[in-house]
C-alpha cells in the first residue's frame, strides 16, 4: 500500500490520568497530568484505505472520519472521503461518487502546505461513460484541421458524453479521459504556494451507464526523493517489469486529444529497456488494422490517416539491437511491425525510460476500407516492459 509522507505537524494530548493514593488508611484522590506527543504520521484505516493519525477531536473537526487508532491507542486514524462541491487541504484524501450525479461533479484540492509540488491520483474505481462509439461522418480535416479538400472523419474515440479533467494552474492539464480506468493513475503537478487543483467530472443527462469512481489523492513534497520527472503524466516504479496501457484500455476503445507520457524509473544496474505486446490483440493504433509497416503520420500532404501513434525514444530492434529509423512512433496492427522488426518488441537504451502516446481530435472514416473491422483500428494498447541488466 503506497504511503504518503508526513507533511503536517504533531499533535499534543494532555491525558487526565486518576489513581489513588493510601495514608493512614484514607484514600485520597489526586489528578496527575501527562502530556503525550505524536506525530500526524499516515496510518492505515477499515476499508483498505489509508488515513493521517490525528486526536479523535481533532480529526471531527477536520470533517474526517476515525476508522481505527494509531499513535499507540492516543490517536485515530482519520480518514478523509469528499464528494462533489467539496474542498480538502488534507493529505491522503479520496473523491468518491454518489448516486445518481449528473452534470458537473467537481473537487477543490489544495496543498496541505507551501512545500507540496505534485498530487498522485489513483483510480481504485474508475467508470463513466466511454468514448462515442458513431461511426457516421462528422466532418472532414487535413493535417488534423477542419478546413480545405480533406477525409471524412467521425466522432469514435473522442470523449462527448462523460468527461473526467483535472486543472493544474501554471502547468500543462493532464488530457481529459472517459471510460473504465480502474487501476490506472496520474500526475499531477501543483502551482507551489497556495493555488489549488480542481478535479471534475461532466456528466450527461442521457447516459445510461452506472457511473462511479474512488480516486486517492495524495500530496508529494518538492523533496520528496520519488516524485515523477517533469513531464511524467504516469510513472512506474519498484519493479523490472510491469504493463503500460492506454487509458480506457478496458474498453479496447482509445481516447481522442491524448498526450499520455509514461515514465519508468530505472531500477538499478538496469540499462535497457523493451516493450513487448503480448497477444496480437494488444497494440492496434490507428491506420489500417492488417496493415504491417505504417510511416505515422498525417504525411506531407496532410492526407494521412495514421497520426496516432506511440513515441519510443531511439528504438532498436530486440533480436539485433539495430537501431530503428522511426520519426513518427509506432502505429498499426503490430508493435514490431511497424519498424520492419522480426518480433513485437521493441527495446530503447535511451534515459530516461519513457514512452508518450498521442492522438488527435478525431478517427478517419476506414468504413469499408480491407482489413478493417469494426472497432480494429483504434483499440489503443497494452505494452509490458522488462528492464535489462547493464
């Protein structure tokens, strides 16, 4: 369970402690006062969740709620759960749903104090409605702009119903999501000082999907020794291997207007790093879905349909290590494919570990077109990772 750091100051407790003393056979009643200090350290509440150790005063007046004790029995473990409309300058904090939300559902978050520089968002649950599924031409662009002689193009991918945004004053947003990202997180940096984060979910009045959402928030310190790089939307850390993957992956549906860069620590005495998709099914980005080799991009003319794409950092090819000519990142219907590899991993030794995923407003118009069924060309990806030794 991923603990937050200890950003706020102790909390005294003055105990009234009552005994009784014997002579010559009277009892006599005294009260002894002993001061008890602890540190508002995070503990672990009921309910798998996670809370700041507080007196059971203390954590009422807050507006938390004591689930179990800390602090050796002189303290509670507060937790606090806000819902739509609320604010929080607390640490370890969780927005949750309530039933029956439609139209703006929005969170206030701000620094717990003048030292706090980014807030993790962990979807624990994660469901609204997901991306348009309608495949009649809406319009047409080239080069991804509405205007001139262009493709048509249609509205799947793009987020109209349900909307999750998160703001980040002085920074770039995070992209806007929709759909089931259960398991998935965020970065989000934070204007130091005293300006604070919205979270928000816009809702439509006509979906008819059951919506909820847990999302933990927690507050890093500017020196806190693990936050994210710079730039990092997510960051995977701990471990050799793991699995990166669109947002809405659940789905098998990606998300329009994406710029998602996720960022692997190097773990140590690890040089390398390769991406492997695991099952044929797991990379479909854009383009034609038999299609093997796809320059990426709208292509000089503007007319290209690949623009989506996955961006690694100086590829190269696992079976040899021959570096990858591949400007534009990798899309189609095959990771290794794409870069006229032999297998479907690609590695990179380039620092630091990253990927970025990018998508534009909007999918071509592929009806009809061979090989292409139904949704096939804009699945999104599930990539597993596994650093290599130096």
């Amino acid at each position: 369970m991923m603990k937050f750091q200890t950003l706020i100051p102790a909390t005294l407790v003055v105990l009234l402690f009552s005994g009784y003393l014997s002579a010559a056979k009277t009892a006599k009643n005294i009260g002894i006062f002993n001061v008890v200090k602890f540190n508002n350290d995070p503990c672990d509440g009921d309910n798998s969740k996670n809370g700041t150790c507080y007196t059971e005063d203390e954590c009422s007046n807050k507006g938390g709620k004591a689930e179990g004790s800390c602090a050796e029995g002189y303290g509670v473990c507060c937790v606090f759960s806000l819902g739509c409309g609320d604010s929080i300058s607390e640490n370890g904090t969780y927005f949750e749903s309530s039933a029956s939300v439609v139209g703006q559902c929005n969170l206030r978050v701000c620094p717990c104090n003048e030292n706090i520089c980014q807030l993790r968002l962990d979807f624990m649950n994660f469901v609204i409605a997901g991306p348009s599924t309608v495949t009649t031409s809406v319009g047409a662009t080239t080069a991804g702009e509405a205007v001139g002689a262009a493709k048509d193009v249609i509205d799947v991918s793009r987020c109209i119903d349900d909307q999750f945004s998160v703001t980040s004053p002085g920074n770039a947003a995070p992209p806007v999501i929709c759909g089931t990202n259960t398991g998935d997180h965020m970065y989000v940096n934070v204007e130091t000082g005293s300006t604070c984060n919205s979270l928000t979910f816009s809702l439509s009045s006509t979906s008819t999907v059951q919506r909820s959402w847990a999302i933990k928030i927690t507050q890093y310190s500017c020196d806190y020794i693990n936050k994210a790089p710079e730039g990092c939307l997510q960051w995977f850390f701990g471990s050799t291997t793991g699995t990166i993957q669109s947002f809405n992956w659940a789905n098998k549906q990606h998300l329009a207007d994406q710029n998602q860069n996720i960022c692997i620590r190097r773990e140590s005495g690890q040089c390398q790093i390769c991406y492997t998709q695991s099952s044929d099914d797991d990379f479909k980005i854009s383009g034609m879905a038999a299609m093997a080799v796809i320059d990426c991009g709208y292509g000089t003319d503007g007319m290209a349909t690949d623009y989506d794409q996955l961006i690694i950092p100086a590829p190269s090819k696992s079976a040899d290590g021959a570096n990858i000519a591949n400007d534009n990142g990798f899309c189609g219907a095959l990771l290794g494919s794409a870069a006229g590899a032999a297998d479907a991993t690609i590695c990179s030794k380039r620092l630091p570990f990253m990927v970025r995923f990018v998508t534009d407003g909007f999918e071509f118009d592929m009806e009809g077109k061979a090989g292409v069924a139904g949704m096939d060309n804009h699945q999104g990806f599930s990539v597993d990772y596994k650093l290599n030794s130096c």
